[in-house]
C-alpha cells in the first residue's frame, strides 16, 4: 500500500517556507533600479516618436508602443522587470508621471498620450 500523507505533508512544509522577502513597502517596479528606469525611459522615446511620426493627432495604443519597442529590442519582455502585462507597465508609467493613459472601453486596452515634460 502507497499511502500519500508524506506528499502532502512535503507541500504544506515547501509552501509553509517563507520565501525570501523583499525590502519593506517594495514593489515589483522598486526592484530593478536603472534597468526599470531605462525600460520606462524607452517606452517614452518610443511613445514620443510615434506621436511625431503620426503627427499628434492620432490615437498611439499600448500595444503599437510595445510592437515598436519589439522591433528594436527583440528581446525585450515586460516580465523581466516584474510586471505581468505590459499595460501594468504602462500603468507604473502613469503612475511616475511619464505618460498618460486613457482606457478604452471597447477593446479593454490603452491609449497612450506623452506628458508635457519639463525641458522636452
């Protein structure tokens, strides 16, 4: 007879094992420092050219943002900063004030507008 008791038992003991805590009050966006910084920053270059490219009056959508982004940097994945979706990243963006987002009801995702930046 195979009994099954240890297994369980291993699982609650691996999951009752606190993972390695982050710093206090830490966020997924505070971890990766510069990297993150210079994510968000090409996310603004890329925002800011297609608005130039598309002369301002066109709607720019986070997914034209990230598909450019892809062309440019093909490896680039949202994931690798700590961010589930890439409109959780554009969300930290807001949030740092970089850019603006309105959502949009029909298609449930984002377009994106530049912020009158100081020395821009």
């Amino acid at each position: 007879m195979v009994r099954k008791e240890p297994s369980k038992v291993r699982r609650r003991t691996a999951a009752a094992t606190p993972a390695p805590a982050a710093a206090p009050g830490s966020t997924p966006s505070e971890n990766k420092g510069p990297e993150l910084n210079g994510a968000l920053e090409l996310i603004v270059e890329t925002l800011e050219a297609l608005t130039e490219e598309r002369g301002g009056s066109e709607p720019i959508w986070g997914s034209m943002i990230k598909q450019a982004i892809k062309r440019r940097q093909p490896g680039f994945n949202e994931r690798f900063y700590g961010f589930r979706s890439f409109n959780d990243m554009l969300s930290d963006a807001e949030k740092r004030g970089l850019l603006k987002l309105r959502a949009d009801e029909k298609s449930g995702g984002y377009t994106v507008r530049p912020t009158d930046r100081p020395g821009a």
